[in-house]
C-alpha cells in the first residue's frame, strides 16, 4: 500500500510542479461519437469532393468531343497541271508519236 501511496503522491506533486510552471496541463476527453461524426463528415467531404471532380471531368470530355466534331473546311489543294508535251497520230494503223 505504501507504494501506492508513494505513487500517488509523486504524480500530485509533479502536477503541482507543472502547474506552477505554467506549463498547460489538460486531459483528453475521447468522445467515441464526435470521432466517429468528424470521420463521417470527413468521408462526406470527400465523397463531395469525388462528385465535382468527376463532373468537371465529364464536362471537359464533352468539349474535347465538341471540337473533334468540328469540321473546318480546307480548300482544294492546288495541284499543278502538267500538258501533254506529246501528241500522238494515228496514220493508217500505225499511231506516230510526235514529242517536243
């Protein structure tokens, strides 16, 4: 018993020691309740946070698809037309070829 004693005396005088040093002293309440709403509101906000970013996602998509949909009209290339330097006659049954 006189250990206990002993115990007990040493943790009071401690505390008196800490108070008088102004050292803050403060026990922690553990409320099973408040953690447990802190947790459920803490998943909340970040199912929230899931949903915007998965809309801002989707709408983003949605004008990526809205520009690929875009048809921009190009003009025809413009492709030289070569003219036939040659011109081939036909005399009898023989077709001449005549190049310049």
């Amino acid at each position: 018993m006189s250990a206990l004693r002993s115990l007990i005396i040493f943790a009071s005088a401690t505390l008196a020691v800490a108070l008088l040093a102004g050292v803050p002293v403060s026990a922690q309440v553990v409320d099973p309740a408040a953690n447990r709403n802190a947790l459920i509101q803490q998943n909340d906000l970040q199912a929230l946070q899931n949903r915007v970013q998965r809309q801002q996602f989707q709408q983003q998509q949605q004008q990526y698809r809205a520009q690929d949909r875009v048809i921009v009209q190009q003009p025809p290339p413009v492709v030289p037309q070569v003219r036939p330097s040659c011109q081939t006659l036909v005399i009898g049954n023989t077709p001449v070829s005549t190049c310049r």
